[in-house]
C-alpha cells in the first residue's frame, strides 16, 4: 500500500483562552492511498474548559482539499476517543453546505471508551439505508456534549 501525504499540516484552528489548558483545536490532515485510491481526512479535536469545539469546514480550511475531494464519494466514518477522553455519547456532526448531516445522524451518541465507525445515511433517518454521498460543495465538522477538555480524532474515508 503506498500513501502520499496530501498535506503535512493543513489546517489547525487555536482559539486562546487564558491558557493553553482551556484552548480549543481542531487540526485537520489528509493521506492519499494512492493504489487504492482512497483518501482519508484526519480529524483530530480538543474541547476548551466548557467543551467548546469549533465548527470547521474541512474542505475549504485547506487548499486544494476541495478540488482533490469533489466528486469522490464518502463511504465510510470511524470515531476514536482521546487521550483525555469526550463526555460519554459525545455527538459529530458534518454538514454538507444545507446543513443536512450527512451521517444522518450515525456519528452521535460516540463512546468514550472505544473506537467505533459508521457509513454515511442516504435519505431519511427512517429508511436507515446506507450509501456513499458525493462530495459537491462545503462540509462543516462539528462536536457537541465533548465535555471539559474532551479529545478525539474523526477519520473520514473518500473514493
């Protein structure tokens, strides 16, 4: 398997409290599995004291991650908790530019204790049908209920 890396650091978002203990971060990195043509972004977050993680959009927070995304198709999500792990079902979110989420969903209620994946949601929640969703404009990652300090990393797969 050989992989490129897209982008050393691509995109950090470091909001300052009165100290670095009470910042909030999240960084945002991509690796091209060029024989498989996959690429994964690598999204990794802290919470602030209050458990504040910015909304970031993923793919225009880097140059040149919009045009090596649009039109793949996301298929897969896995979530894994922190060294100091979020608030127990702890929720993402990424929205595409109407603010649908695009995991429909299946990115909430994450464990603090184990990793755990999901594949996006097409359609209603109700009809519960699995597929991949094409890349075609602006999607905005969010965490919510991370409690104080809260850390993770988002790994979102694109063919």
């Amino acid at each position: 398997m050989r992989k490129r890396k897209i982008f050393p650091i691509l995109a950090s978002v470091l909001l300052l409290g009165a100290s670095l203990a009470n910042a909030q971060t999240v960084t945002i990195d991509a690796t091209e599995i060029t024989d498989q043509r996959v690429v994964v972004v690598t999204i990794e977050w802290t919470a602030d004291g209050a458990g504040v993680v910015p909304s970031t959009s993923f793919n225009t927070t880097i140059p040149d991650l919009t045009t090596i995304l649009e039109g793949r198709h996301c298929y897969y999500a896995e979530t894994q908790p922190g060294v100091t792990p979020p608030t127990a079902l702890y929720d993402i979110t990424i929205a595409d530019a109407w603010g649908l989420d695009v995991f429909g969903g299946r990115l909430a209620d994450r464990s603090a204790t184990v990793a755990e994946d999901a594949p996006p949601l097409i359609g209603a929640i109700s009809d519960n049908f699995a597929g991949a969703k094409t890349l075609t404009d602006v999607w905005t990652f969010s965490v919510e209920n991370a409690g104080a300090g809260g850390q993770g990393t988002v790994r979102v797969y694109f063919r």
